[in-house]
C-alpha cells in the first residue's frame, strides 16, 4: 500500500468509485429541473425525469453502499458512515478515513512501527 497518498480510498484504489457515484448524483439532480421545465412548458412529460432522477440517486446509494469495502475484512465502509455519522458529515468522514472503521486497518503504519 502506497503510503504516501492522503487518504484511505485512495490508497486502496478505490476512489474512483466515489467519484462515480458523485458523478451519478450530479447527473441525477440534472433530471429534476428538466421535469420542471417539462412542467412548466406544458408537456407532460414530467414522470420519465422524476423516475431517472430518483431511480439514479437509489441506484447511486446502493451501489456506494456495496461497493466500498475494506480489502481486509470485506466490510461496507460506505455502510457505517452513513448509519454512524450525521447526515451532514458521513462523505467528509469517508473521504477522510486513515483506518477501517470495523478492523481498525491502517493506512499509515503507526508512529512505534516505524522505529
């Protein structure tokens, strides 16, 4: 494991796929001011959008949720942020872990293993 990089996601190569989901998320807001134009301009059309945009951001969520795990114990960290932590903080702590919150995994050996 690359040491030098900044977080635990990145070290295990798993970034991308909080990027994706981001990526996802975006792309699943987009929808919701389309069916309000579509609202608004009188087509009718409305449900197609509003189904993309909430079937997405589901898909998005269960994905995250399945996807991001430990390389040592298999766990869903995606899992115990959001059931953990507030609804406000769980992707900052995410990008943030330096450990596995469910086998303690670091990504940095600690101060007394580099002695």
């Amino acid at each position: 494991m690359d040491v030098a990089k900044s977080n635990w996601l990145e070290s295990t190569g798993q970034m991308w796929k909080l990027y994706l989901a981001l990526l996802s998320c975006g792309l699943s807001l987009i929808a919701f001011p389309f069916a309000a134009i579509a609202l608004i301009a009188g087509y009718g059309l409305i449900m197609p959008y509003l189904v993309t945009g909430t079937v997405l951001s589901i898909v998005m969520v269960f994905w995250l949720m399945w996807s991001l795990r430990c390389p040592t114990c298999h766990r869903s960290l995606a899992w115990n942020m959001i059931t953990t932590r507030s609804h406000m903080t769980w992707l900052v702590d995410l990008v943030h872990l330096d450990t596995c919150p469910y086998c303690s995994h670091a990504l940095k050996p600690s101060r007394r293993d580099c002695r």
